[in-house]
C-alpha cells in the first residue's frame, strides 16, 4: 500500500527557469539509470525476496519507494525550470518568466532549438516532465528486465552496478548547472546513491555462501585461468596473479593462448593448477546446495491458501491485534476478542 505525502523528501528549489538544463536532467527522470528505472528495478525484485528473504523483501521496497521519491524530485525540479512555459504557449506575454529569460526573437529561437533535443517539452507535454531520456527516446522496461534474476546475490550485485552508474550521471550533471539550488538537490541525490550502494552491499554481506551466485559452482579447471589475449605491453595485477579474490586460488597465467588451446586440443586436455577444488568436490557442493536452496524457497512458503499480507500476531489472551482507523488517520494498534 502506497500513501501519497505531498511534500517532497527533499524540498526541491530552483532560481531561474532553464529549459536546458531541464532537457538533461531528462536522463535522470526517463533515462536508463535514472530514478524510474531505479524505482521499477527495485520494486520487480522484491517479489521473489519476499518468502525466502523478508528482510531484503523489506529493504527492496523500501529503497524502491524511496527511488520513486526521488522520481518526484526530479519531475518537480523540471516543472520548475520549465517555469513558463505551459503558460506562454496559451498566451505569449512578454511579461512572462520565459519571455523575461528568452529576450526577443533570437533567444526565443535558440529555447525553441534546446526544446528540439526533447520535444515533449514544447510541443507534447507543454512544459512538464516526460518519460524519456534527454534525447527524447521514450523509457523502456528493457532498461531494467534483466535486473530481476531470481537469484538475489545477483540482482544485489546489479542493484550496487546501478547506483554506482546513477551516482556517475548526477556527477555529470552538477557541472551543467550553476544554480545553487539545483545543485542543492542534486548533491542530495547524488549522495543517496552512495548510501543506496552501500545498503546492498551490506545486504549482500549478510547472504551465505554468495559466490558463485547460483547454485552450481564452478569448474575447477578453468576458474582461476587468466589468457592473455592481446597483444603489445602486457599489464599485471591481482586480477591475472596471486591468488584469486574469493577461491583463493592461485593464478594460472596463460601467456600465448593460441598456442596452448593447439597444444591442449581446444583446451580438453587442460589440467586444474593451483586449486584444492575438484570436481567431485564440486558436484558434492553442487548437491548439497541444490538441496539447501529448494529447501531454502519451499520451506518459507506455507501450503494452501496463499496471502501476501502476513498475519496479525496473537495476544497472550488469543486476540488478535488489528489496525484501527479514524477519519482516516492510522492510530495505532488495539486488542480486540
């Protein structure tokens, strides 16, 4: 259940109109890694979460509500630099705020051309917030389809990949503006995705074991093999020597591909090094969690009839609890037989 407060999160401002930079800040209300996306991501992966992990159940929807709030933000700061514009479309008064900002002909042509990268502004929405992105190519559910795995530590993965790109894009955006106030707000936004970042990974903390993401592992042969591919200077690091990150095996460094896949018969004959896994001990994990992760879904879901609101806990006397309303207002709980 949604509850609509008028007031925003954050109480949005905006100095002068500035159809320009209401054009970019598009991204961010339609765009691939913006707050819609952000909102519907969140929202379609809580489904699965809801039986097997009701904590990240709740931290899904409450992010995902927290996301089309942030939606609001944005929409609002449009609207408002595109003071004026609804209003001069139905009467071009030269004492209008957008005709005050244009001054004469030759700026009323360049707002025009700025309108022209998203259109909607001038000649379909009329001056408010539309779903698209900067370029005017409409939001898609494409953006966010994938996100939604069924398996958590992946999606939490995803969900970190997301705020980091959202992050990024209100990075970008603070050095197209200069007014204060809008900055205001995106710092405020911008700063969220890293609290949001942070959150998921916690969230992804708390998940064992979380690697491989799935149930079945992976080939013991193949999993810390590095091939360098390309040819020129080669570069070294943790990722192609030591140990490897979550295995803690050791790196092999295959140095001419072309060759050993030659000598390996298409790497058939290739031999697992530098790792205590083998393959029976991985078919034994894959059984064993195969089990563990069936067990881990059927067991949170109670037979018979299904309901998605939980039950009302029980008194020591057996009454139930329930919510009382009045005119309208949540009150609290009282006991009632």
């Amino acid at each position: 259940m949604f509850y609509h407060v008028k007031d925003l999160q954050f109480n949005a401002r905006v100095s002068k109109p500035d159809p320009a930079f209401a054009t970019l800040l598009l991204e961010q209300f339609g765009g691939a890694n913006g707050e819609l996306a952000a909102a519907l991501r969140y929202f379609g992966q809580a489904f699965g979460a809801k039986n097997p992990y009701p904590d990240k159940y709740d931290l899904l929807m409450d992010i995902a509500t927290e996301e089309f709030s942030h939606l609001e933000i944005v929409g609002a700061t449009i609207q408002m630099l595109l003071t004026g514009i609804n209003g001069d479309l139905k009467n071009a008064a030269e004492s209008s705020e957008i005709m005050k900002l244009m001054k004469g002909k030759a700026a009323k042509e360049e707002v025009i051309h700025q309108g022209m990268v998203a259109p909607q502004f001038l000649i379909g929405s009329a001056g408010g917030p539309c779903y698209t992105n900067s370029q005017g190519v409409p939001w898609t559910a494409a953006y966010i389809n994938g996100d939604a795995t069924g398996e958590l530590t992946a999606d939490l993965r995803s969900n970190i990949a997301a705020e980091s790109r959202a992050k990024m894009v209100y990075e970008y955006l603070l050095q197209f503006t200069e007014d204060p106030y809008v900055k205001e707000t995106l710092r405020f936004l911008m700063t969220r995705e890293v609290a949001h970042f942070q959150m998921f990974e916690a969230a992804l903390e708390t998940i064992h074991p979380n690697f491989p993401p799935g149930v079945l592992q992976s080939d013991p042969k193949f999993s810390n093999a590095y091939f360098n591919m390309s040819s020129g200077n080669d570069f070294t690091g943790p990722w192609n020597e030591g140990k490897s990150t979550q295995f803690g095996e050791t790196i092999q460094y295959i140095d001419d591909p072309i060759n050993y896949v030659l000598e390996t018969n298409g790497l058939l004959t290739h031999e697992a090094k530098g790792t205590d896994r083998t393959e029976d001990a991985v078919q034994k994990v894959n059984q064993q969690l195969s089990k563990l992760k069936s067990q881990e879904v059927n067991g949170s879901t109670p037979s018979g009839v299904q309901q998605w609101n939980n039950p009302l806990p029980e008194t020591a006397t057996g009454a139930k609890e329930t919510e009382i309303p009045a005119d309208g207002k949540r009150k609290g709980r009282k006991v009632t037989k």
